[in-house]
C-alpha cells in the first residue's frame, strides 16, 4: 500500500466515524449518546477486523507465507527442469515415483 492510501483509509474512516455520529443523533439520540454509541461500533468493527487478522495469522493465510510458498514451489520446479535426464532417473528412483512434475 502507499502512503496516499493509508492517508485515504484514515479519512474514510474518521467520516464513517462522523457519519455514524450524525445517523445516530437524526434517530433521535442526544449528542453524548451519539457519541459513545458511535465509537462503540467503530470499535466493534475494529476488534471484528483484528479477530480477522489473527485468524488469518494462526491459520497461516496471509500474504507473505503464500509469496513464500509459491517462491520455493518456483524454485524447486526450475531445479527439477534443469536435472539431466539421468539425474532426473535417478532422483525418482531415490523418491519411488515414476511421473516427473507436480
């Protein structure tokens, strides 16, 4: 992400906050009760958006583990394309498979 966007999230945040506020206040509530009702469910969505994020830790489905994995899935193919024909013989006969490839 760059700077513009993180800067972009802020803003949209800080006027959904505002929105929230406003929504609540035209249903009738007074301003105190507006405002903690408002950050009450900005902080409901921000805890929601963290248990995401540690699911996604625990689980281990974020981006960089599957940049990584697909890194060394790449690598350990282009070193299965460059074996010999031999060596290729070879490895199979030392893992017990007859097909080349993934």
């Amino acid at each position: 992400m760059r700077r513009i966007d993180i800067i972009g999230i802020g803003i949209g945040i800080f006027l959904a906050g505002g929105a929230l506020f406003l929504g609540f206040r035209l249903l009738g509530l007074d301003g105190l009760s507006a405002g903690i009702w408002s950050q009450a469910v900005m902080v409901g969505g921000l805890v929601g958006w963290l248990l995401t994020y540690l699911f996604r830790v625990v689980t281990h489905n974020m981006t960089l583990n599957q940049q990584l994995d697909d890194y060394e899935t790449a690598v350990l193919q282009k070193r299965l394309d460059e074996l010999s024909p031999e060596e290729l013989a070879a490895l199979q006969k030392d893992v017990g498979t007859d097909s080349p490839g993934p």
